[in-house]
C-alpha cells in the first residue's frame, strides 16, 4: 500500500519545489531591481501581490514590482535589465550545479531541474519586450 503512494508523494514534492522556484524566482527578480535601482540611490521598494491601482494584497490576483525615482531613461534601463539578469545568473549557476552531481543521484538532479525551469521561464519571459515587460522598458530606451 505505501508503496503505491511513494510516486505520488514524489510527485508532490517535486510540484511544491518547481511552485518554490517560480516564486524564488519572482523575489529574485525583483531584488534584482532593488539592489540596481538602491545601487543608483532611487529610493526602491519592492511589492509582493501588491496591486499597483490601491495597494491591497491578494494570492488570486498576483502583483509583483519594485517602483524608484527613476531619473533617466539610461537609470530605467539599468534597472529593468536587473532583474532578468538575476534570473539568469541563477539559471546558468543551477545549471552548472546539475553538472556537478554524480549521475547516480537521479533524484537530487531532478530536483536541480525543477530550479532550473522557472530560472529560464523567468529570464525568457520577462527579457523578451512585450507589453508591460522589462524586455519592451529595455528595447524602449536601448541607444
């Protein structure tokens, strides 16, 4: 009987770390924006299903940003680059963590895999200029 369990159980686990990436991801991402907006003294905050209209929290209706006294069109892009580029970083270094674990430890390295997902999506789709994305503030100001 536990036995018929142990797949679905796994599963869970491996659901709530690729669910926890997304969101480390999202923290990440936004600290990333932080720490380059504060690095250039404008005054950052981070907001974490916030909405932006009246600043209310709310699980269903996910908000995440990081608002600054933006001054230049040159300090905007730094910022907006921030972001997916933590994304990034932390992509490729789970990436070269995978490599480093022994074969053997399949479990261990599915995990990794799990972390590694949302580090990609992450970077993909917020460097990618649509509408509203860090990747369209990028491409908007790029000179």
């Amino acid at each position: 009987m536990v036995a018929k369990f142990k797949p679905l159980m796994r599963g869970i686990v491996l659901g709530l770390i690729l669910f926890g990436g997304l969101y480390g991801n999202i923290v990440a991402h936004e600290m990333g924006h932080w720490l380059v907006a504060n690095e250039l003294n404008l005054d950052p905050k981070i907001h974490l299903f916030e909405s932006p209209e009246n600043g209310t929290r709310s699980f269903f209706n996910q908000n995440f940003f990081t608002t600054y006294n933006a001054d230049s069109v040159k300090n905007d892009m730094f910022v907006a680059f921030a972001g997916p580029m933590i994304n990034l970083i932390i992509a490729l270094g789970l990436i070269a963590l995978y490599f480093t674990i022994p074969k053997q430890k399949k479990y261990i390295r599915l995990i990794v895999i799990m972390l590694i997902i949302p580090a990609i999506l992450s970077f993909v789709s917020n460097i990618i200029p649509t509408a509203g994305s860090d990747g369209a503030l990028i491409m908007q100001n790029w000179r």
